[in-house]
C-alpha cells in the first residue's frame, strides 16, 4: 500500500446552533450526521479512489473473524448482501482478502484477510486512528467506554423484536 497522505484538517468554522425539528429525538440522525462526517474525512485522509467506503470496517472485520460468511459480514457491517459482494470484489482486487468455499457447506464463502491485506490495515488502522483524533479527546475514557456500551447496546437493540 503506498504511503498515506496526511492532509491537514482544514479550518471549518464550529456548528451554527440549528434547530433540529423533528430530527431531535432521532438517534440515527444524531449518529449519522457524525458517521458522515468521519467517513469524508477518513476518505480525504486516505486520498485514494480506489478505496471505497466500507472497505475499513470489512478488512477489520474478516481480520478479526478469519472464515467469516459473506451473510455474517453484510449484517455485521450493516450493508445489504449486493453491496458486500461488490465490496468483497474491490477488497479481492486490491489483493487484501479471499474467498474460499467454506468447507462445511460448499454453497457458501469464507473469508480471509491476505498478508497484504493485513499490512494494509495496519495502515487503514492507523489512519482511522488519526482521523478520530479530536473526537476521542472530546470525551474522557469512562467516557468513551460508556458511549461504546451503549452503542453496542442500541446495535443489538435493532435485532430484537419485530424487523425494522
């Protein structure tokens, strides 16, 4: 992977005090807006086109999980099963992932980070690192460990009951 460029963050004015209306009580605006935020960052950061968004959290996630299902991956990275394919292409062209029939049912795919996919998130790793940065020093580690538990906890909140 060659090197990553480090833009500097450019100088952006503090949030106008905005009404949110109706967008008040709505969590996924709330956590949107920020994911949004971070992602055209990490992506300026990156400075690379090939790289499409999703391809961090997909690399990390098989990484992590060496085997994984295609259909566990989409759920876990909350892309529909289209997306993941065509994400996994991009992943298998870069050469950082495989899939490999998985050898307890042949219809399905396992997957697997490659070493020079594992080298590249090293680097991804970093970058998101230095792209969350200032977030990460807005909040405290009690903080940052309370936000994380409850992030988890509304994450599995959205599989419980009736579908969405």
């Amino acid at each position: 992977m060659p090197p990553v460029s480090r833009k500097s963050d450019p100088v952006i004015e503090a949030p106008a005090e905005v009404d949110l209306g109706v967008l008040k009580d709505v969590i996924g605006f709330r956590i949107r807006r920020i994911q949004n935020h971070l992602s055209r960052a990490f992506i300026d950061r990156l400075n690379r086109e090939e790289i499409r968004p999703g391809v961090f959290s997909a690399l990390a996630l098989i990484a992590a999980n060496p085997g994984m299902s295609q259909t566990t991956l989409a759920r876990e990275i909350g892309f529909d099963k289209a997306t993941v394919v065509a994400l996994l292409d991009s992943l298998e062209r870069l050469g950082w992932a495989e899939r490999r029939r998985s050898p307890q049912d042949r219809r399905r795919h396992a997957l697997y980070v490659t070493p020079l996919g594992e080298t590249s998130l090293e680097n991804l790793h970093e970058v998101a690192v230095v792209n969350e940065a200032k977030i990460h020093l807005a909040l405290t580690k009690d903080e940052r460990a309370q936000l994380f538990g409850l992030l988890d906890k509304l994450y599995a909140a959205c599989f419980t009951g009736e579908a969405i």
